[in-house]
C-alpha cells in the first residue's frame, strides 16, 4: 500500500495528514517529510493518522524520532488518531504515554 502524505501550516503547527500504510516501505519518505518540516523551523507537528490503517515498528521509529528532533528545538508533535488497531500498537509498546494523542485535529491545535 502507498502513503499519501499532505501537509498544511496553521498558526504555529504543521498540520500533517496521512493516508495509507505506515511500514518498512513508506517510513522512509515520512521521516524525510517529517525531518524537512522541522528543520524548515516548524517545531509543533500534529500527525493525523485518522486515515492510517496500519503502523509498523518502523513508522512508530520515525515518530519517536521526530518528536526527539522537536524537542531539542523546543517543539513536539502530537497526534490524532481513533482508530483502535493503531492505538493498540501505541499502547502495546506504551507509547501512548510518550505522544499526546488527540480525537481531533481541532482537539491537537488547541492543546
């Protein structure tokens, strides 16, 4: 499966929507849309996985790095999601305690 990847700016956040699969094969280009967003001076990322039907390892690798790369620039990413099988893997691996995770965008942008 492919991964669209769209991203808007909205006040101080990048807003960004992903659709698709997050696994070995398309991790790589999120990593480099996320490392291009951050390095460009957006620090606070909000990541929509509301369309994601499946993370990996690897995805998940990718936003704890990102989130570091944040942090050390005073930012931090935050993410939507609802969809029980991707929450599962952030609870089963306890990132969930790691990530804000939002119901909502508008839920996200507020904190």
């Amino acid at each position: 499966m492919e991964l669209d990847i769209s991203s808007e700016i909205h006040d101080d956040a990048c807003i960004m929507r992903l659709h698709g699969e997050v696994d070995v094969y398309t991790a790589p280009r999120l990593k480099e849309s996320l490392t291009e967003q951050i390095e460009s001076g957006c620090t606070n990322v909000l990541v929509d996985l509301e369309d994601v039907g499946f993370i990996d390892s690897s995805g998940l690798g990718v936003l704890v790095g990102a989130l570091r790369r944040a942090k050390e620039r005073s930012g931090g990413v935050r993410l939507v999601c609802t969809r029980e099988n991707v929450l599962k893997i952030f609870r089963i691996t306890g990132l969930d305690k790691v990530f804000p995770i939002f119901g909502t965008v508008e839920e996200a942008k507020d904190f």
